[in-house]
C-alpha cells in the first residue's frame, strides 16, 4: 500500500470513528471507567441542593457564610489495545474482513480514551509480540496506533492468545483498561487471563464471521487454513462434517465465554455483518 493509499485510509477510518467517540462513546466510556479517585479542586459559595457534608467550616467561619469543598474525578488512566493480527484475522465471507472490524472498533476506543484525556498503547501479537506501542496521549499517537492497524504485516500466521497476556504483564505494571481484540480461535489461556484479571480491567471483544460458525452446503471445496497456509479439500455436503465444524465453533466461543467469566473479565461477541456501535454501547451501559 503506498502512502497516499495508507493516508486516504487512516482519514477515512478518523472520520468515522471519531465522529462515534464525539457523539457517543465519549461520555459512555468516561462514566464506564472512573478514575483513581477524588481530588480536591477548589472551595466555592454554597448553593441549594449541595451536599452539607461538603461544607468546608474553616472557611465557612472566616466569611461568616456557607462555603463548600469542589472535588473533581483524578483519570489519568491508561487503556491497552491488544490485537490480534494472526492468518485468521484476515478472513470475511460479507463486506470486510474481521481485521477491518477490528481496526474500526479499536480506533473507535482510542479515540474515546484520548478524548478524556487518558493513555492509549497498542500490542500487535499473533503467537508472538509482533509490536508493543507504549501508552501516551494525543491524536498523532491515535493516528500512528491507526495506521499500524491498517498496514503492519506480521511475521507469523498463528495465534497464542496466553503469549499476549505474559507480555502485557512484563509490560504493564500499573492497573490499566484492557481490550484483546480477536477472534479466539486458541484454547489454554484462561491460567495467565486470570492473572491479568486481578491486576487489569478486562475486556474481551471477540469479532468473528458467520461462517466461523458453519460452512454451506457447497460440495468438496479447498479450504485454506488462514494460521498455517495448508489448503486442505472439504466435503461440504457431508452433514456430519457441517456438524463437527459447527462443534468445533462453538467450543471456541463456549471457552471464550467461560473462561473470562471465570476469571471476571468483561466480553463482547460482535460478528462482522452486526453493528458494532450497539454493542459496545449496551456493554458499556451494562458495565457502568
């Protein structure tokens, strides 16, 4: 992808998502996620209706007149974006792959964090740390978490969601807001999400395509294994191979589901064709 082509694409992705963390996600992604607490700001006159806890009495005496103590929300926080970006990311049977889901709802989250005022850092893996960006502030910082989204190739096609989670840990030693995006098609992960999960807030958003969970009746049909690069030839009118394809599906979303319940992370399933705008509203209404 040339420059031009790469710049045209990040400007439409900002447009997009910003407008959605202006109008939307903004105020929801505040109210979801408080600070670390309260810190005094200034004292002003006492108005009807205020909390008579807040009074502030030294100065109340010196006036001879109600004055009350102003508090405001200390953020400061730090989100993390964890991407996947294995083989299987670039796979999509409707208008886009599940990687350009991912990039949409990963800047639409940046740019919420930005816009009050917290951190955002970004961790690339497949079934290693393909890039860590560390967290900083600003809407160059977003762009560039964009435009790595868009255009970073990967050295390996596999997945190892449990790598992920180790490096984060090294990485990361204050609390921070969690989101792995992927689709989760790994197993033995829930041990170090656990461990994340004491420490972070996480949250667990998985994109898949519809036929991540069945595949039609289209006879024998080449199949590419998107994390190896196999072409393995499938018998698709089988009904017992449409089965177990289907059984195998959702014994990733079933260890998904339970494994970041288990371990009291948050999780979002959004499939490629749905709105994503609604659920990560209802999740964050949910959550705050």
């Amino acid at each position: 992808m040339d420059t031009k082509e790469l710049l045209k694409k990040v400007r439409k992705i900002e447009i997009k998502t910003r407008r959605l963390s202006n109008h939307i996600f903004g105020g929801e992604y505040h109210s979801t996620f408080k600070g670390r607490g309260m810190t005094f700001s200034e004292v002003r006159q006492y108005q009807y209706g205020d909390d008579i806890r807040a009074i502030d009495w030294n100065v109340t005496a010196r006036y001879n007149e109600p004055y009350v103590k102003v508090f405001e929300e200390e953020r400061e926080l730090t989100m993390m974006l964890m991407v996947d970006i294995s083989g299987s990311e670039f796979f999509g049977t409707t208008e886009q792959f599940k990687k350009d889901t991912v990039t949409e709802i990963a800047a639409t989250l940046a740019f919420s964090a930005i816009q009050n005022n917290d951190k955002v850092g970004l961790i690339l893996f497949s079934d290693q740390i393909e890039l860590f960006i560390p967290p900083k502030k600003g809407k160059s910082h977003v762009l560039r978490i964009i435009r790595e989204l868009i255009e970073f190739k990967p050295k390996s096609r596999k997945t190892d969601v449990s790598q992920a989670f180790k490096f984060l840990s090294n990485v990361m030693k204050k609390k921070a807001i969690v989101f792995m995006l992927s689709d989760f098609m790994d197993s033995e992960y829930e041990r170090t999400l656990k461990l994340i999960g004491n420490k972070h807030d996480v949250t667990g958003i998985r994109v898949y395509d519809k036929h991540d969970e069945e595949i039609p009746n289209l006879g024998m049909v080449p199949m590419l294994d998107a994390e190896t690069g196999n072409v393995h030839y499938i018998n698709t009118s089988s009904s017992s191979v449409r089965k177990q394809y289907k059984i195998n599906s959702l014994k990733v979303s079933d260890y998904f589901k339970s494994a970041f319940k288990r371990s009291g992370a948050g999780t979002i399933n959004i499939r490629v064709d749905e709105s994503y705008v609604k659920k990560l509203l209802g999740y964050f209404k949910q959550k705050g």
